[in-house]
C-alpha cells in the first residue's frame, strides 16, 4: 500500500528516515 500509494521516491525517503534514526541510536549506543 505505501509503496502504490507513495512510489519509489517518497519510499526512498522513508527507508533513509529510518536508517538515519538508526545511525544516530548507533552512535549513542556506542
């Protein structure tokens, strides 16, 4: 459904959004 509704680009952004909040929960853990 998001990715039909959303297409490639905003799905992108969410998969970025995500990675970038993990990065920062990494570098707090460590």
């Amino acid at each position: 459904m998001l990715l039909f509704m959303g297409g490639e680009i905003e799905w992108q952004l969410f998969i970025s959004a995500i990675g970038g909040i993990y990065a920062q929960y990494s570098i707090f853990l460590a």
